[in-house]
C-alpha cells in the first residue's frame, strides 16, 4: 500500500515538471543590438568581480592577467560591433 502511494506521488511529480507546456509565451525577438547591449553589461560586471576576486587575493597574477586580457578583448569586440550597428542605424534614419 505504502508502495504503490510513493509510485502514484512519484509519478505524479514527474508528469508534473515533466509535462510539456500547451500555453507558451511569446517574447518579442531581441534586436542584434539589443542582445550586445546586455552582454556588454554582463562583460562588465565580471570585469568587476574579477577586480574584487584579485584584491581579495583569491586569483594568482597569470589567471588575473589571463581572464582580465580575454574579458577586455571580449568588450572591445562587443563595442566594436555595436558602433557598428548604430552608425548603420544612423544612416538609415538619414537616408
């Protein structure tokens, strides 16, 4: 008896989480830019705590310098490209 109600429970849980959604939320689609824009902020933000982690003296020198060098090339790329995107922005409002 105490069997057979933990595999109805168990099963239960599992066609809950398991269960395929009927009803999905559409979520507008992210501009090019737009998608950038917020992973620029995230490239900051491990800038920063990976500022914090140094002076905390969690990091040795070489994976400092390493992963600081990777995330500054990684904003200077993301930067790049989102220049990119609003001087073409810009000209086509011009035009």
């Amino acid at each position: 008896m105490i069997i057979a109600a933990c595999a109805l429970l168990a099963a239960g849980c599992l066609a809950y989480i398991f269960w395929p959604q009927s009803v999905r939320i559409a979520r507008p689609q992210k501009s090019r830019i737009e998608f950038l824009r917020e992973r620029r902020d995230v490239v900051y933000e491990n800038l920063r705590d990976l500022n914090f982690e140094n002076k905390a003296g969690k990091l040795s020198p070489d994976d400092y310098e390493s992963l600081r060098s990777s995330l500054e090339n990684e904003a200077a790329e993301l930067l790049a490209e989102i220049d990119t995107l609003q001087h073409a922005e810009w000209n086509e409002a011009q035009a």
